[in-house]
C-alpha cells in the first residue's frame, strides 16, 4: 500500500490502492473516539436517570392510592 500526501492538508493521506483518504493525525482521532465515548455514556446516564424517575413517579402514585384508601377506610371506622 502506498500513501500520497493531499495537497495543503498536513494530516490526510490518499491510499494509492483503495484511492480512500486517510488520516493520520493520532491525536485528533483519539480525541473524537473519547469524546464519543463520553457522549454515549451520558446518553447510558440520562436513560437509567429518566427510568429512576419513572419508578419514583409509579412508587408515589401507589403510596397516594394507599393513602387513600387507609383514609377512606379511616372514615367508614369512625362513622
């Protein structure tokens, strides 16, 4: 494989073969990847998060309902 240097573009390679454009800046490459990486963990964090929600949001309604009904029963003792 041969690679041809692209004209006013210090990082990027042509491969002579495939006639695909390389990069060969390391550097900036692993920058994107962990900044992917982060994004894509952030995304993993926000999803557990809203399900975190979900659950309270279900665990309240069944407390109130609860609530409500020791309430009401409350009442028929006392009446």
């Amino acid at each position: 494989m041969e690679y041809i240097k692209v004209k006013d573009k210090n990082n990027l390679v042509r491969d002579s073969f495939s006639n695909g454009i390389v990069n060969t800046d390391y550097e900036n490459y692993k920058k994107y990847v962990d900044s992917y990486k982060r994004k894509v963990e952030e995304s993993n964090r926000i999803q557990k998060l809203e399900s975190e929600i979900d659950n309270i949001r279900t665990d309240l309604n069944e407390i109130k309902d609860l609530l409500r009904n020791l309430s009401k029963w409350t009442q028929i003792k006392l009446s």
